[in-house]
C-alpha cells in the first residue's frame, strides 16, 4: 500500500468517525496503536475535523462575543497542535529516510511531506462536506450541479495531490530529492515573542 492510500483511508476513517457525534466537545477514540505513524495520521484528521467545525460556529452572525473569544482561544491552540503533528510526522519521515545516500543533483521540495499530507486530510474534510451537499434535496438543481461540479475537482484534487505525495517519497527514498524540516516558530503563541504578551511583564 503506498503512504497516499494509507493516509486516505485513515482520514477517511476518521472524518466519518467524527461526524458519528459531529461534536467538537466529543471523545476522540483513536483505533490505532499509540505512538505509530496510523495513529498520528488518525490524530491529524481528527484534530482538522474539530478546527473546520470551530471556524463554522465563530461565523455564526449571532454568536455570543465572550464565547466566541472563548472559542478563538481553542482555535489558536487547535492551530499549534495541527503545526506540531505536522511536524512530528516529518521526524518520521526524516527518521525513514535517514540512512538514504542523497545523489549529488538532488533537490529539495517546495513543501515537506508531512505539509502535503496536511493538504490531503483537509482534501478529505471538503470532499465528505461536499458530498452532503450534493446529497441535499432541500437545493436549487443549480446548487445541486454547481455542488457537483466542485466535488469531481475535489476528487480529482486528491488524485493528483496523492500522486505527487507517493512521487516525492519514492525521491526522496531513491536519494533524488531530500527534505529539511523547518519548524514553523510561530510567534503569536510564544509570549516571550509576541510583544503584546511580553510587554505585560
């Protein structure tokens, strides 16, 4: 199985598990064992789940402004965690590769593997949402066309993008490409970074 169809599964898996609640208070019950790349893929998609439902509730015009700085906190940290699990795969990756001779005409990527992985749980989230959305009786046969003109893009989005993902560790393995890992050092979250956290001191 290559890494795209293991990964596909997964999110695919965990995105319909957490629709089972459709909650973003519900338990999450990862099935795979803890600390293996399955689990952290599993973890990854979940964690996207919760962030696109937060990012639907704070759009609600009528939303109480306390609750939702309350839930602006939760999206922050939802954030930090999604770029340190991206980030931890990586090291898997890095850790996969590590013995591997790089050619001396080797290249590096625009993106590391763990990032376009990233992009393909997110690619699952749209797809099972657009899917309801085609699914919807309660729809102009504009929308229902225009829904399903956009989920066939998706699809094929996902194609290519696992395509792209299974070429670039297929290169990295054979030594044609290498990967660095750049950590994201995000500053609004550190407060020894964000003024507006280290000025009140």
């Amino acid at each position: 199985m290559t890494f795209s169809n293991l990964s596909n599964d997964i999110f695919w898996k965990s995105t319909n598990d957490y629709h089972i609640t459709d909650s973003v208070d519900a338990a999450m019950n990862n099935p795979y064992e803890l600390k293996t790349i399955e689990y952290y893929l599993y973890l990854k998609n979940w964690i996207d789940a919760v962030q696109w439902h937060f990012e639907d509730i704070i759009r609600d015009p009528n939303i109480d402004p306390v609750e939702a700085l309350t839930l602006k906190r939760r999206i922050d940290k939802s954030n930090q965690d999604r770029t340190d699990l991206v980030e931890l795969i990586d090291s898997y990756f890095l850790d996969q590769y590590k013995d591997v001779i790089v050619q001396d005409h080797a290249t590096i990527n625009t993106e590391s593997p763990a990032w376009a992985i990233d992009r393909l749980s997110i690619l699952a989230l749209k797809i099972y949402h657009m899917e309801r959305e085609v699914e919807r009786t309660d729809v102009t046969p504009e929308h229902h066309e225009q829904c399903e003109k956009k989920l066939a893009i998706l699809l094929e989005q996902k194609k290519d993008l696992s395509t792209a993902i299974d070429q670039l560790l297929g290169d990295i393995q054979e030594g044609k490409k290498y990967m660095k890992v750049y950590k994201q050092m995000k500053m609004y979250n550190d407060p020894a970074l964000n003024p507006v956290l280290y000025a009140k001191k």
